[in-house]
C-alpha cells in the first residue's frame, strides 16, 4: 500500500500531516472539526487555488481518531455529508452493550475466539465503512496515506496498519477489513480484549527491507532506527504464531510516532515512505489533535487514602500524559534543529554551491489549551471519553477544534503566507 504521487489537487512541495488522537467520540469530533476547518481554508499554492484539507498527505491516528481518519481516507468529502449523521451522534457504546445482551451474541461469545472486539469490528465495518477493506482504500487512488496506529500488546510496541508492517506478518494487508483496523485502533483494555491476528510462517521469497538489514548490522544499541528494526524482525522469530493488537494509545495516545520515525529517517529511503520520503518540500505542517483530558479529579481535596481503583488509574494514565507532553515537546524540537533541515532534501544547491536551508516546517497542536475561556475549557475537558456524546456536545467540540485554530498565531501565519504567495 504505497502513498500515491502529487495531482492537480495536491503537491509534494507542500506537505501536511495530520495526527488524531485517542478519546472516543470526543477525539473523533474534535478532528473531524479540524477537518472542517481545513475544507474551509482556501490557500494558493502552485498556481492553483484549493483548500488546505487538498494538500493533506499523511493521516496518522488512534482510536478514537481513527473513525474519521479512516472515513476520510475512504470516501473523501463524502464525510462532511453524512459522518455526523452516522458516526458522531450516534450511541455507539449503547449500541454495542445492547448487541451483548441479544441472545444469539451471547451464545458465540461461548467461543474463546470470538470477543467483544470482534462485535465492535464487524459493527464498525457494517454501519461505518461498508464492509471496505484496505484495497478498497488503495483503489482510491488520492492521499492522504492513512496510519491506523495499534499496540502489539506482548512487546509494548506499536502496531501500523500499513503494508510495511504486514510483510514482517508475511500477509497482505489489502484483504483485511477496515472496520477491524479501527476496532483494533480502539480496544481499550478491560473494556475489549485484543484483536488476534495470524503471523504467518515465511515463505522462501521473504526478507528483511535493505534498511532494516542495514541497521541490525550496524548493531548501534542507542539507535531509534536499530530499536525500531529489532522490534520489527522479532516477528520473524519462531513462537510468535499469532499477534494481539489492543488500544493504539497504550503506545502513543498521539499518533505522533510514525511522524516522528519518518523525519529521524527511522525508514532510510524506502519508497514506501509517505509523500515519497518529503523530497523538494518547500513548506511543511502537522496538525497533532490531542483530545486528552486535564480534569481535576479534586483528590488532593482529602485526607484519607486514595483506593485501589483510583491508584490504578492514575498509575495507567499519568505515565501515558507525560509521554505525550514529552512527545510534543521533542517534535517541536526537532523541526526547530538543523537536524531536520537536512533531512527534508529541498533540492539541489543555490548559485553559490550552498544547500538552501529547509522548508517551512511548522506544528500545530489542537488541544483544549488552546480554549481561552477557563469556563469554556472546564466544560471541553469533562466531556467523557467513551463512544457515547449527546448531539449538544459534539457540536461544541467541532466549534472548539475551529476557535482553537483560529487563535492559533503558528497556524494563521502558516496560512497567511501560502495565501499571500498566491497574490500577483
């Protein structure tokens, strides 16, 4: 499933990513506001007028986000007509729950090999994307390359569903069934037991990718490349007949990673990298969505000892919000050094001999910070979670995802300029 070269509709000299977080209905509604927003945009670029949302090249996303990254990367602008309607205002968790209670369901919940994983995922692929499967997504033929992030729950690492990362399963990734994906994206643990897929025995054509040869040879400890391509050629070891995928966030609540993997040149120069490995990029935007939670739960309010259920929370959440904090900071970084300037290959040299500096690179983070009213804010981040919002509330999570970028000074240059750019 490789990512498709620049069209009329979008170039490779502009790139923009988009990450969608975990957090239910509420991550799903406030990406899918930022979606609006860029659709509205409308940017000069490359003699052409168009909306921002054309440009986008990468879509990287986590549970809950992975419902309209996923309804995106299939049906396009088909989502602004009927997503709400068929996702977000839906009962999605009160659905499910009734479906468990329906006798029949019971009964093949007998089996060991049926979960309520499996109902969620046949749910999803039905009601949401038509029983779409992977090659129905390549059948396309349009960006953005779209990332549906899980967790491989045995080592803790991150799972894509991407053709890359099935090969080390030596399967093909295009027969499998979007709604699973997304199911997958979704298992939050304890609500919904990991989704199991088959990793099967090689065949004698397989092999490791050259750079993935090239860095276990190199044997550098420290290495993100060396970790990340140990990780993968683990599934070629013996024993590993089967694979549990839970909750994407478990390993990144952010969908950042893969973004961050492809800018350290964790890949090399695989073709299979998005947006043909970012070469002749003149300006260059993520948009993280991070629909995380910053309610105070008033425990320090108390004397008396926290119990075992609210310890077990904080002990599962607290690292997980560090490591997206931490992730946000190095990102921002990263696109600030050098580093990256000579990673994104502009092209060539100048008259001078010197190699021009780098694109634009510039990130947004979309997030209830950005919300000034403290009022409004408190009532954004005590919105649960779960897939179940009234209409009232996902309407003010695609309100909020526009005032957060609109009083977004990084973002509003960022469009000033293509607009200015296109002027005579």
């Amino acid at each position: 499933m490789k990512n498709f070269g620049p069209s009329g509709a979008n170039s490779d000299s502009l790139v923009v990513v988009l990450t969608f977080s975990g957090g239910g209905t509420r991550a799903a509604a406030l990406a899918y506001g930022v979606l609006e927003v860029l659709r509205d945009t409308r940017i000069t670029w490359g003699g052409a007028e168009r909306s921002l949302l054309d440009e986008v090249d990468v879509i990287s996303s986590v549970s809950g986000g992975s419902l309209p990254a996923a309804y995106y990367g299939l049906f396009g602008d088909r989502i602004f007509e009927d997503f709400p309607e068929k996702v977000l205002y839906k009962n999605i968790q009160g659905n499910l729950i009734k479906q468990l209670l329906f006798p029949r369901t019971n009964f093949r919940l007998l089996s060991p090999f049926f979960t309520r994983t499996d109902i969620m995922a046949m749910r999803f692929g039905r009601e949401f994307f038509e029983e779409k499967t992977f090659a129905d997504l390549c059948a396309a033929g349009r960006r953005p390359f779209l990332i549906i992030n899980a967790t491989d729950i045995a080592p803790g690492t991150r799972f894509e569903f991407t053709q890359d990362q099935f090969d080390h399963l030596y399967s093909d990734l295009g027969s499998f069934p979007i709604g699973y994906a997304v199911a997958a994206s979704a298992a939050f643990p304890g609500a919904f037991p990991p989704l199991t897929l088959r990793n099967y025995e090689r065949g004698a054509d397989y092999g490791l990718p050259e750079w993935e040869r090239a860095a276990l040879a190199a044997e550098e400890p420290d290495s993100w490349t060396y970790d990340h391509a140990r990780s993968l050629a683990h599934y070629g070891q013996r024993g590993r007949p089967f694979i549990h995928l839970t909750d994407g966030g478990v390993a990144d609540n952010l969908g950042l990673l893969p973004v961050i993997q492809v800018l350290r040149q964790s890949l090399g120069n695989d073709s299979d990298i998005p947006a043909g490995y970012f070469k002749g990029v003149e300006k260059f935007l993520i948009i993280t969505v991070n629909a995380e939670t910053s309610v105070d739960r008033g425990w320090d309010a108390k004397e008396s000892p926290l119990g075992f259920i609210k310890t077990l929370l904080a002990a599962g959440t607290t690292p997980l919000s560090n490591f997206t904090r931490a992730e946000v900071e190095y990102i921002r970084l990263l696109l600030r050094s050098y580093e990256l300037r000579g990673l994104l290959d502009c092209g060539g040299t100048d008259a001078n001999g010197n190699k021009p500096s780098g694109p634009d690179c510039r990130f947004v983070e979309v997030s209830f910070a950005g919300i000034e009213n403290p009022d409004e804010r408190q009532v954004l981040d005590s919105l649960h979670t779960s897939f179940k919002l009234e209409r009232e509330q996902v309407d003010l999570l695609r309100a909020a995802a526009a005032q957060i970028l609109a009083g977004h000074k990084g973002f509003q240059e960022f469009v000033s300029e293509l607009q200015t750019a296109g002027k005579p």
